[in-house]
C-alpha cells in the first residue's frame, strides 16, 4: 500500500512538472534577411494588457539582455533594422484539486473531496518588424511567462527564463 502511495505521489510530482513548463512557439519570415539585422527599436502594439511599470521593466531587461546575446543592439532611432513589440495576455485556467481517504472495496468505498481554482497563466508575445518593408518578420510566443500569484523574485527568474526559450532559435538558421 505504501508503494502505491508513493507512486502516485511521484506521478503527481512529475504531472505538474510537465504541466507548468512554459512552451515556446515562433514562425518567421524565410526570406526576411535576419543577419542584416542589428538594431532594434522597441514600438508598443496597440490594443495589449497594460501593464505596471516594475512589470515592464522586468521585460524589457529580460528581452534586451537575450537581444544583446543575439548580436542586437537597442536603439531609439527611426532608421533601426527591426521594430520589436511584446504583448502580455493573462488567461484564466480551470483546476481541479482533488483528495480523497481511504475505503476501497473493504470500507464500501471512501470519500473524495474536490474544488476548483482559477490559474492565471501569462503568454508573452514577442513580433519583430522589417520597417523597410513594413511586414512582420518574425513572432514567437512563451506560455506560462508571467503569473502574477507568485512572489516577485520567482516571477522575474520566470520572465528571464521565458525570454531565453522563446528567442532560443532566433535567428532562424539559414537556409541550405
């Protein structure tokens, strides 16, 4: 029984491991010319979450600092290579916990005791702009960014983390 129990525990443990990892997905633009790139300009997308400003900062250093790793350097010029955008969307996942005692087919069953939560998980949007030629170039998206019901210092290590994933394959590898 104790085995068992430790299974379960364990299968739990590994479960929401897995559920509360931030997936990462991006697209570009094949003939965009990503090595010609080498300043970018941030530009705000109409229509987004507005944030607060420790939040934005947060960002902002996050995404600079894996720009820079990417040879990108900010700029507040109109001639700029890139123009990059982020939008923040905080949605609402349903959960249920549930916890049960004992009985099985000795007892004539046993009780199960269930609630239901809200989640807020926070998706990160990140496009990138030619302003040459006016068209978006390339986009990607990290789940699980942003959650607002943990403490600060976890947030931001999630921020910095979900930055990292999601401009892992930026720039896209060249054609062959």
């Amino acid at each position: 029984m104790k085995k068992k129990t430790i299974g379960i525990a364990l299968s739990a443990l590994v479960f929401a491991a897995i559920a509360s990892a931030q997936d990462v997905s991006y697209n570009f633009d094949t003939s965009a010319r990503f090595n010609d790139f080498k300043t970018y300009k941030w530009v705000e997308i109409p229509g987004g979450v507005k944030l607060d400003d420790l939040l934005v900062r947060q960002l902002n250093s996050a995404l600079q600092a894996e720009l820079g790793k990417k040879g990108l350097s900010k700029t507040d010029s109109e001639t700029a290579d890139l123009y990059i955008g982020y939008q923040v969307a905080i949605n609402q996942e349903r959960a249920i916990n549930a916890y049960g005692m004992g009985g099985g087919w000795r007892m004539g069953g046993g009780m199960v005791n269930a609630q239901t939560s809200t989640i807020q998980i926070g998706t990160m949007d990140l496009d990138m702009y030619d302003p040459a030629t006016k068209t978006l170039v390339w986009r990607g998206a990290a789940t699980k960014t942003i959650d607002m019901g943990i403490k600060p210092a976890k947030r931001e290590q999630n921020i910095q983390k979900g930055a990292a994933k999601l401009l892992k394959n930026y720039p896209p590898a060249p054609k062959k």
